[in-house]
C-alpha cells in the first residue's frame, strides 16, 4: 500500500554535517534551454536542502548556460563538457566525479520532483544502514491526449530490482556503490538502455535496495513523445509545479495511481530479454523518437517518397507491418516529420488504411499553427482493410524541418484493443501534379504487394544473420 508523502524530521549523522552535503544531485542536460527550469525548480523547492546540485551539459551549445547563471551558486554548479556523447552516462559520470555527496541523485532535465522527494530518500537511507540504493515512487505522465499513467517504484522485496525499471529521477545510490559496478556505460556498447543496465549491474552484484512507497517524482519521459527534443516545450511541467502548490495535489496524486490500477499501468514496467537487441539499438530507437537522429534535410526539388523509421514512434506510430502499413498509436495527434525544404507549397499524397470506410472519409491536419483537410479518394479493399489516397498541399519551411500533426477523431483514434488509422506510402512532390482529386492508387495494389514480400524477405535475411552471429558468438564463448 502507498504511504502518503509527510514531511519528516530527519537526525543526520555528525560527520555529514562536517564533511558537506548529503546529497550530490546531478542533472544532465542537453540544449534544454528555458525549458530546464521547471526541473530545477522543483530540486530547489526540496523540504530538505542538505545537498548540491551539478547541472552538467553534454556539450550544451545554445543559451542553457545563460538561463541558469542568475541561479548559481556554492549550492547549484553548471558544467558543460567539452565534447558531446549523445547520452546522459558520460554528463551522469562528470558528476559522480564532482560530488561531495554521501548519496548520488539524479533527476532528468524535463522531470519534477515533489518537495519531500529527497526527505523520503533520506528518511529510508537513514532506516536502513546497509542499504546501497534508495527508490521512490514514480508516475510517469504520458503525452497529453494520452490518459493512461503508469506508476513504478513502489515494491516489498528485493526481488522486484531483477525485473522492474525504475527511473533515474525517481533513485538515490551511495557513491561508493559506483566503485562497486562501476560507473555509466556508453550505450552504443551495451543493448540495455544506460539506465536499465545500470540497475541491473547493481542487483546482480547483490546490492540493497529498497523503496520509499511514495510517489515523489513525476516523470514525462521524452521517449514517450515523438519529437520532443525537436520541438521543446515544457508546459507538463510547468503546470505539474503550480499542481504541487494545490491543497489537493495528494488527492490527485493518489487518483492517478488508482487509474494506473484500473488500466493494468500499475508496477509493469519490466525490462525485456535484452539479448535479442544488438548493441545501441534501443538507445538508437529511443534516439530516433525523441527527434536527436532524423534523416538528413535536403531540398525538395523532385518527386520524393518520404523515409520513414521502421521502429515504433513512442505513442504516436506502431512498427511498420504487413503492407507498408503502419498504425496511429495511443496519441490522438500523432505527428509525421518531413526532411525536406521548399519555402512553398508542395503536392502531398499519403496512403490511409481502416477496416471500416466511414473512418477514411475524412481527415484533418495541422502544420505551422494552421489547420486543413486533405482531399480523399474513393476506398478500395486491400487483404483485410480498406485504403484510399489522401491528398493535400503541404507548406514546406526554408530551411528546417516540417512537422505534419494528424487531427484524429472517432474511428481514427487508436484504444488499447481496437486499432485506429494506418498510414501507407507518402510521396510529396514540389510540383502540384499530384494534387488531383481523381488519383487513387489502386493501380499500385500489385507493387505494393510485390515489395511487402521484397521487404519481408530481407526481414527474415536479417534475422538469420543476426542469429547465426549469436550462435558463433555463443560457440567462441564456450571454447
């Protein structure tokens, strides 16, 4: 059962009071900007301020630097590396390296504590002498339009550190557990993400842990949002800040973990056989959806289908399946991404997928704050759904990318056991000759179908290979 958040009264020992801080916070960031505040805001808010705080940038090159210099201090430090990694681990080691801590923190730079966040570690490290690793309570808040919350962190044994994931906002570890696991990886070198691995090494090497039971952090995961580091914005958080200061945050809190109850969102955060991921590829995927890889930006200056990733696109799109076909997730204003610019309209056509017609009848989108409606042609039937050719003019930005956000409504949206929308091909050309009504593709049913084999035969090649890679490399480990 969840203990509701108390402030607690906490007898530190003499010799941390002498030596420095408790706690040594590190928070690592990249080109966040304004956008940070919220985050720090909510560690500088902490009921108990026996710590530092080490904001360190992976190589920070826009204004970060400058937003936060009014906030520094002996208490609150800014590092920027010299070189940039691409991951939290090597801005997370730069500060272990720094604190004076007897405890390290983390928190992510568009996540938010609640006041007693660091006052329940505390109370628990205190509790608990041998304890190596400190865990509370986490809700991590899906996109807006997606109201399912799920809650982790909250466990009675050590046996839940084998299989849930806890984020590293929401745990503390004694700096000398690094000494003992060592400290982040590079993630292109592992196949866990840095943060699973990290845990991981950790509860296999027999270290504690133990939970607070209360929800203190409030997690709004950037892999959970396509293109968040793209387009930045930090209005969840800063709303979550003026929630807090509510009388009835703690009722709200409480009745999301309720809904997370009811939608099977309670502690189901496990991780997965990693070895069936090659190396870096979850860190790539998750790379992928947050906006940092994206295909490369050139010039629209003819007929172009427009690439797109193969992998799930957090609650936005599902993996690629059969037909080219790829599904809207969760998200009711899923985005697409087009890496071309124009300066002007362009001629777009975009392949739309339902088992019912009256859900292809219409569509509505939105690029550059204006909203309009795409033109569709008459459905016809492909294997088990129906398709039609929706057809649109598309402003494409001077010199960035353009952003495509679908306006679903009804039979479009997505529930978690009825599929919603799917999406075929998209071609787009800087001419408007693909702009007429009368253009369907039933033509391309054949072609469509000839590449889907094409495509899952490469599929099945690859798995193959990877798999007889595994087997030799099983064999070399034996001998």
């Amino acid at each position: 059962m969840i203990q509701r958040a108390t402030r607690v009264t906490i007898l530190l020992p003499m010799q941390s009071l002498i030596n420095g801080p408790l706690f040594s916070v590190v928070m690592a960031t990249y080109n966040r900007g304004r956008h940070i505040l919220p985050s720090i805001q909510s560690v500088l808010q902490q009921s108990f301020q026996h710590f530092e705080l080490f904001i360190v940038g992976d190589q920070c090159t826009d204004d970060t630097e400058a937003i936060i210099r009014p906030l520094l201090s002996e208490k609150v430090r800014w590092r920027n590396q010299r070189e940039h990694s691409g991951s939290q681990s090597s801005p997370n080691n730069a500060g272990i390296e720094l604190a004076k801590g007897t405890y390290i923190a983390y928190i992510g730079h568009d996540d938010i504590w609640s006041k007693d966040h660091l006052a329940s570690l505390t109370a628990l490290f205190t509790a608990e002498v041998d304890l190596h690793f400190a865990v509370s309570g986490a809700i991590f808040h899906m996109p807006p339009g997606v109201e399912r919350p799920q809650v982790t962190g909250i466990f009675d044994d050590q046996s839940a550190k084998f299989s849930h994931f806890f984020p590293p906002s929401s745990f503390a570890h004694r700096r000398d557990a690094i000494s003992k696991i060592g400290g982040w990886r590079n993630p292109e070198k592992i196949k866990p993400p840095v943060d699973c691995d990290l845990l991981l090494r950790a509860a296999h090497a027999g270290l504690r842990f133990a939970s607070t039971k209360k929800i203190t952090v409030h997690k709004f995961a950037a892999g959970h949002r396509y293109l968040s580091y793209f387009h930045l914005t930090s209005h969840e958080q800063e709303h979550m800040l003026r929630r807090m200061q509510e009388p009835n945050f703690e009722k709200y809190t409480e009745s999301l973990v309720d809904r997370s109850r009811q939608i099977g969102g309670y502690m189901v955060m496990r991780y997965p056989d990693f070895e069936q991921f090659e190396l870096g590829q979850l860190f790539r995927e998750n790379e992928t959806r947050k906006g940092n890889l994206r295909p490369a930006l050139k010039a629209l200056k003819h007929r172009q289908v427009v690439p797109q990733e193969p992998c799930a696109l957090a609650f936005d799109w599902c993996a690629r399946q059969r037909y080219g076909l790829r599904r809207v997730g969760l998200n009711p204003r899923p985005k697409l991404l087009f890496p071309f610019t124009g300066g002007k309209p362009a001629a777009v056509q975009m392949i739309v997928a339902h088992e019912r017609a009256e859900a292809l009848r219409r569509l509505t989108l939105c690029s550059g704050g204006r909203i309009f409606s795409a033109s569709i042609g008459s459905a016809f039937r492909v294997a088990d759904h129906l398709e039609a050719v929706a057809n649109f003019k598309l402003e494409l930005a001077t010199n960035d990318y353009t952003i495509l956000e679908l306006h679903l409504e009804g039979l479009q949206i997505a529930q978690p056991t009825i599929q919603g929308i799917g999406i075929g091909e998209i071609v787009i050309d800087p001419s408007k000759r693909l702009s007429s009504k009368k253009t369907n593709w039933r033509f391309t049913k054949v072609l469509r179908r000839s590449t889907e084999l094409i495509r899952s035969a490469r599929g099945d090649f690859r798995r193959r290979v990877r798999s007889g890679a595994r087997f030799l490399r099983a064999t070399r480990e034996r001998e």
